[in-house]
C-alpha cells in the first residue's frame, strides 16, 4: 500500500481559489505516534488506510508524510473577534490539506490543526497540545451522535515534542473533517479590502459546493445568504436544545455550510442558566448560552454587509434586500427552536394557533429549571419518565416541586389535546418518542476534564475511550453508562472555566 493510493483529492479550492490562501507544507514532528483514529469516518470518506500499518498512518496525520495529491495551503480570512474587526486573521496553525468526494457523493475537506506556524501565525507558535485536540473529538462525535451539524476529528497525532503554554504540554495535531471551512469571515477578508470580484468569486464558488441549485438563479447572492440564514438557524436552535454553549462565536467561527466548528471554549450547561458562560475570554457574557441566537443574527448581518456589492447595483435597494434577510432570522430561528421543543416535549404536532401557548409553555418550563438550578439535560429526560406514567425521577430533580405541579397539568392537557384520554399504550409511545429526542448522556464537563488530563498528563488513554464510546450513545439509559449522565458537583460547575485551547 503506497499513500499515492491511500486519498484520492480532488482540491477545488486550491485550484479555483488562488490568492484566497497561502500554500503551506506542514512542519516535521520528531515522533508521530497515533493517539485516534475514527476508521468508520475514515471508511466514509473512501481513505483507503486499512492496510498501512500504524507507523504510516501516524506519519500521514501528523504531516510528515504527505499523501500524492495533497495541498495543503493557509485560508486567508478575517474576522469581528469578541465585537471588533481584525481585517486578517486566517490560519495560524491549520492547513487544508486537500479535499475528497465520500461514498456518499459529498465533498469533504480534510485539514489539519496544530501543523505548524503559518503566515497567519500572527506571532504564534502554529502548535497544539494534545488536551485541546482530543477535546475536539469529544465534543465533535458528541454533536455527530445527537444529529447535530459539525465538523468531525479525523485523527489525532502526538508529536513527541512540547508545546508551551502556562506550562509544557505534550504536542499534538489534530485532522479534521469538514463539509467546507468556508467562513462568514471568508467572505469579510476580501469585502474590507474592496475586492468586489473576490467577493463574487467566492460567492460563486460557495454556491457552486453548497447550493448548486441556485447556480443559475438570477438572485443567486441573495439566495446564498437565505440559505445560510436557515441553516444557522436550524444549527443555533439545535445548539439550544440541547444546552451547548460555543464560546467564541466570533465571525471566522461560523461556517457557511452550518456545521459547528472550532470547539475550543466550549461546553454543555448543566444547572439551566441563560447567562451561563464557560470561556476564560469572555468577560462580559458576550457569547453566554441566552444570546447566541442574537449573536448569529449579528453574525449573518455581517455576512450580507459584504455580499451587499452582489445583491443589487442600487445601494439602497441592495441594503433592502438584505435587510429583510436578516429581519426574518429570528422568527426563522424560533420556528427550528420551537419544532424542536415540541419533540422534547413529546407533541406530535402544532396546529394553527398553538404556537404561542406551545412557546409559553416551555418558557415557564424553562423558568422552573433555572429557578430550580435544575439540571437541564436530566429534566428533560426525567420528564419523558413522567410521560411513561413515573413523575419520582422529574420530582427528585426539584428542591421545591410546588411550582412543577401547576405546569405539569398544563402539559397533560396539551399532550391530550393530541391524543385525547391518556391510554397506556400512547403513553408509552410518547416517553419511547420523548427518550429518542432527549439525550441522557452528554459531555459533561467533569468526565471532559478528568480524560483530558489523564491523557495529557499520563498518556493515559483510556478515560478517553470509555467517555468516547459513552457520547456515542447519547440516548441509551444503562447501568453501564449511568455515571456519565451524572451531573458535576455544583461547586466544580460554579468555578468551571473553558480555553480556546490555543
């Protein structure tokens, strides 16, 4: 098995794109050594490694060894950071290392993180450590397993040298998969330089990837930035759903594709709190799990400022035009939300009319939680146990269930107003379809911290592993799996604080 046979590239990017990047060969590590390997990804993508032995595999994805017909090259792109604009940032430490078509017909970038410095570095060292890269696996398969949009870690290699931060840590890269690493702040890099026909390059190019259907439409660009509106919206409200906070989402932090990406201060609430922040950087809560609805709105918004020269010659008109876009986000998102919380809820359906009482209802649910400190993945799960007929898990999640009682009454009767007089067997049907959408296990920021310091710290792998084969399971309820749906202590969870990883 040569690696000329391994990846089978076909790199639009490089080709239709140049002067959008910087070509860029990975730096050489002393002593690969394979730390992950996802072989059903790898099989998905038609990488065709079975046959080489470890040794080439960790040399592959560690950058040592490049495949025949890789790439690899630094997207340039910029980015509003926190709320201020930085006109170039691009990849420091990542490179794209080519692209592939997967057996489902879908093409896929393959990239890799912490190869290295690149022009972008902007005085960084282009390293990671091994913690944060394998916190990307994590948290990315634990996303893939709920169904939610996202990047996915390919591989993750140890270098064999250090990497120094507050202290030294053993160094390693990640591989990363992606639908494409084009970012909102893609678009911005070439906008706040004037470059209209960069702009239109890119916006043909994004279209031709993402939505090729619109190839042809006379109202292409506005269309894109419809279709990336709905996507982030679809994505934003899953992220809701399911208590993920990003932590950063900073323009270059949001794809146009709608997959998550860039988990570094990231993570999942536990006692429900809308001004729950985690990151280290985010001082005034810019990015605290109530407002990132809002701030995928503002994000979009600056997407259309730089798609703004390709909707309309008129300024004003082109301004109208994306104006509206943005305007209707929110009722965009509130629809995704709200189909969502009707499934937790277990609500079959929503006629005419039922969305404001079906919206009150959860917002005074939610209102229980956080008044409660209650934990938001287990109410969730505990009130498909009431479903099923057994209210004592949902109560013993309540120091005071006074309030709950009142609530629970107004959610029987719209659960009956579908199904009419409560039955067994619909009963049961609705905690079957309840317990499908509401994960009981999710990455729980303490299991995080305790398999990223073992492997960190003592090479130890096997935390990670059991951790990693518990999030592919998000919906199992078993004796096997019950400490990983134990919340964190509430003094670790009050102190707890996230890093980009950087």
């Amino acid at each position: 098995m040569t690696f000329a046979a391994a990846f089978r590239f076909d790199n639009s990017f490089a080709r239709d794109l140049e002067g959008f990047y910087v070509a860029r060969r990975p730096a050489v590590v002393p002593a690969p050594s394979l730390l992950y390997l996802n072989e059903p990804l790898a099989n998905e993508l038609g990488l065709d490694i079975s046959a080489l032995g470890r040794d080439a595999i960790a040399a592959i994805f560690a950058g040592n060894a490049l495949p025949d017909g890789a790439q690899p090259l630094a997207q340039a792109y910029a980015g509003h950071q926190f709320g201020g604009f930085s006109p170039q940032l691009g990849d420091g430490r990542a490179l794209l290392l080519g692209e592939v078509i997967d057996r489902h017909g879908r093409r896929r970038d393959i990239a890799f993180k912490g190869s290295g410095r690149t022009p972008f570095a902007r005085g960084g060292d282009g390293k990671a450590a091994v913690g944060p890269m394998l916190r990307e696996v994590l948290i990315g398969e634990a996303m893939h397993a709920l169904g939610i949009p996202t990047t996915r870690a390919l591989a993750v290699t140890a270098t064999g040298e250090p990497v120094y931060r507050e202290q030294v840590l053993p160094g390693a890269v990640l591989t990363r998969v992606a639908a494409s690493h084009l970012r909102v702040g893609t678009f911005q890099f070439h906008a706040a330089r004037g470059d209209i026909e960069s702009v239109r390059k890119l916006a043909e190019y994004t279209i031709a990837r993402h939505d090729p259907e619109l190839a042809q439409s006379p109202q292409r660009f506005l269309a894109l930035l419809q279709n990336v509106a709905e996507r982030q919206a679809s994505l934003i409200a899953q992220w809701m759903n399911v208590g993920f906070i990003h932590g950063v989402m900073n323009t270059d932090n949001m794809t146009i594709s709608g997959e998550t990406i860039d988990y570094g201060p990231c993570a999942f609430i536990e006692a429900y709190d809308p001004a729950t922040v985690f990151s280290s950087i985010d001082d005034h809560g810019r990015y605290a799990f109530g407002n990132q609805p809002d701030i995928a709105c503002w994000n979009l918004a600056r997407l259309a400022e730089a798609l703004l020269p390709l909707l309309s010659d008129n300024h004003d008109e082109a301004v109208a035009m994306a104006t509206d876009v943005i305007a209707r986000f929110p009722a965009q998102y509130r629809r995704h939300l709200l189909a969502g919380q009707r499934a937790k809820l277990g609500l079959r359906r929503g006629e005419p009319g039922d969305d404001l009482h079906d919206s009150a209802l959860v917002d005074d649910w939610l209102r229980l939680l956080h008044a409660g400190q209650v934990d938001f993945t287990l109410a969730w799960r505990r009130l498909a146990d009431a479903a099923g007929g057994n209210e004592a898990p949902l109560r013993a999640q309540f120091a005071d269930a006074h309030g709950l009682d009142a609530w629970l009454g107004r959610w029987r009767a719209r659960c009956a107003s579908e199904t009419g007089a409560a039955v067994p067997e619909a009963a049961r049907e609705r905690a079957d379809a309840m317990r499908r959408v509401n994960p009981v296990v999710i990455a729980r920021n303490h299991r995080v911290e305790e398999a990223l310091a073992a492997a960190s710290d003592r090479g130890d792998l096997a935390p990670f592993r059991r951790l990693l084969d518990a999030l592919g399971r998000p919906y199992d309820e078993t004796d096997e799996l019950a400490a990983y749906a134990e919340p964190a202590p509430a003094a670790m969870t009050a102190c707890y604080r996230t890093f980009c990883g950087t």
